[in-house]
C-alpha cells in the first residue's frame, strides 16, 4: 500500500514537471517573438487578423476562455492537446459567423481517434470580404470593375494522451489571404499542453497559436510601368516597376487558460474558466465564462471577453446548445453564441456537429 501511494505520488510529480516545463518552454517562445509585457499595444502590426477570430459557438458564448475547456472538436483552434481527451471515435464540425461589416467566416473540422496512437484532425478557416465595386477619381461611383477579399487557412494536427492527465498536442497550418488580385502567404503552426489536476478536476492549459513565417504581399495590383524623367520624348519610358512591399508577422498568442467544474450533482454541473492572453499586437487582457449544464444535454453560456484591454470594444457574451444522442454512437451537437461589439454592433455564431 506504501509502495502503491509513493509510486502515484512519483507519477503525479513527474507529469507536474514536464507540464511546467512545456509551459515555460511555450511562455518563452511566446517571449521572444511577442515581446513579453511590452508597454506599447502594436495594434494594427499584423496580417491574417482572420486567425484571431474564435472558432465555436461554445467558446464565444463562453467568453473566449477555452484553452482548458477544450475537450471537444474546437480544441482544433483553441488548444490542439484538448482533443486527446475526447474518447469518442470520429467528430464532426461545422461553425458560420456573420461577421462584422458583412463580412462572413466560416469554420470546419474533422478528427480521428486511432487509440493508443493518438488523435489526427484537421482544419479549414475562410474568411470573405463581399464584393465592392471599384471606385477612382475619375469614376467615383464605380468604374465597371468590383473587387473583394478572403483569407483561408488550411491546418493538420496530432494530439495525444502522455499520461492519463497530461496531453500535448501540434497543428500545422498554411495561410493565405487575397486582395483583388494579390495575394500572399506563409506557414505557422500551434502548441499545446493540457493537465487534469487531481484537486476537483481543475484543468490547466496552455497553447501558443500562429507561430510561424512573415507574410508578403504580392500580384499584379502591385507592378506598372513608370517613365523616371517623366518626359516621353527623352530617356528611357515604360520602365516595368512595382512598390515595394513590406513583410508582416502573423497574430501570435500565448494563452493560459483554467477550468474547473465549481458544482456537479447527478443533473447539474457548473463549469467555470478563465483565460489570461497575450497578443504579439495589443496588451494582455482575460477571458471568462460560465456554463451551466442539465444532463449532459440542454447547455446555458454567458462570459465577458476581453478585460483589461485597451480601448477594447468587446462586453459580455452569451449562448446555448443542445447534444441529442440518436443513437449510443452518434450525438448531435447544436450550439449558439452572442457576441457584443460596443459601437460594431454584435456578431453571431453557428455552430453544428456530429460525434461518432
């Protein structure tokens, strides 16, 4: 009995050491690229802001605090070592938000449970601007032209158990983001760590997103031909030149993120977490959010994004799901989540899965 104790106290140890390792790692990472607790915000430093919009309308509901709520589909964006814990076989997602401006975003994900080996998903984000008609000095009305926008982003991703309270997980993404007819792309990929401690099921992750190459604009819009003296019957004419366009870093994050279930009777469960974030373009700020269960089937959210940002426009938010079983392998996820914006006006997510 005294060999059984010292050995589980060995293995508790051994899995709190390398999650705070991992999580010194992932902090100093996000460090050194991020500038750690730097006095400026940066805003408006980066590119693809698109991957700064929160997937799932669970997790808006709740706030945006889901690094270590992850045990769904959604981990896939949030934290990918969450999805080693799911137990089920083969999930299913779909998520549509309309977006600020009319502006549309969209969300799918799919992920396999193959055991002992670990857990393999993978992503598709895409963002869309509608289409404007072109407007010039001379044809301030529109010239006949329309241009538009969009960025995608395309993601894989491994996630796996270590320890029966310890999960890791990777994601690998290519980034790509269009303006009329320049574009430009580049790679990044995401870390995650998750702990189920032994205290009442508290969770601790932590997960650095967006990790990865500079982006640069290029296309057509950006060449012309230029005559230096500006004189067509002297010197060369017609030079082919283009502007010169800069290189910008991607939205990198750093999260820590708990959770916690504060009240857990037979029918009832009240699920509490919290998110401390920190932007490589704006200061750091919290999420949190509540989400009261009823058997496991009929969900109530509410949460507050976004305290201690400067200048910030995001409040509170709120939502509801429902997961209905069919049958004992198959269950439908429904979920809806409200977003306030402040003087933006709101935004609503969607959401819809199936785990097998």
């Amino acid at each position: 009995m005294t060999d059984n104790l010292f050995f589980g106290r060995e293995k508790l140890m051994r899995e709190i050491r390398i999650f705070c390792v991992l999580l010194l790692i992932l902090g100093f990472g996000s460090k050194s690229e991020a500038q750690l607790f730097e006095a400026t915000s940066k805003v408006g430093t980066t590119v693809a802001q698109f991957l700064k919009i929160g997937a799932g309308a669970r997790a808006t509901a709740l706030g945006g605090a889901y690094t270590a709520v992850s045990d769904d589909i959604y981990s896939v964006y949030w934290n990918p070592a969450g999805i080693a814990t799911s137990s089920s076989q083969f999930q299913l997602t779909f998520n549509h938000a309309e977006w600020l401006a009319d502006m549309s975003y969209d969300y799918a994900a799919g992920a396999i449970n193959l055991g002992e080996f670990g857990t393999l998903f993978a992503s598709l984000t895409n963002f869309q601007v509608p289409e404007e008609k072109v407007r010039t000095e001379e044809s301030p009305e529109g010239d006949g032209r329309v241009w538009d926008a969009g960025s995608i982003a395309l993601a894989v991703g491994f996630s796996k158990m270590l320890t029966d309270r310890f999960s890791i997980g990777m994601t690998v993404k290519y980034i790509r983001e269009a303006i009329w007819n320049s574009s430009s792309s580049g790679f990044a990929v995401d870390f995650g760590t998750l702990y189920r401690t032994p205290f009442n099921d508290l969770m601790i992750g932590a997960a650095i997103s967006n990790f990865g190459s500079k982006m640069q604009l290029d296309g057509r819009d950006i060449y012309f031909n230029t005559d230096p003296n500006d004189n067509g019957d002297t010197g060369p004419n017609n030079i082919p030149s283009n502007y010169r366009m800069e290189e910008f870093d991607i939205p990198l994050t750093f999260r820590v993120g708990l959770s916690m279930p504060v009240i857990q009777t037979r029918f009832i469960k009240v699920l509490a977490a919290v998110d401390a974030t920190h932007p490589n373009d704006n200061t750091e700020y919290v999420n949190s959010g509540l989400e009261i269960a009823y058997d496991d089937m009929f969900f109530i959210r509410g949460g507050y994004r976004s305290l201690f940002k400067r200048n910030s426009e995001e409040d509170f938010t709120f939502g509801a799901g429902i997961k209905y079983g069919f049958t004992d392998n198959l269950r439908v996820v429904i979920n809806y989540g409200y977003a306030d914006f402040g003087r933006l006006k709101d935004v609503q997510f969607f959401d819809i899965g199936l785990i097998f």
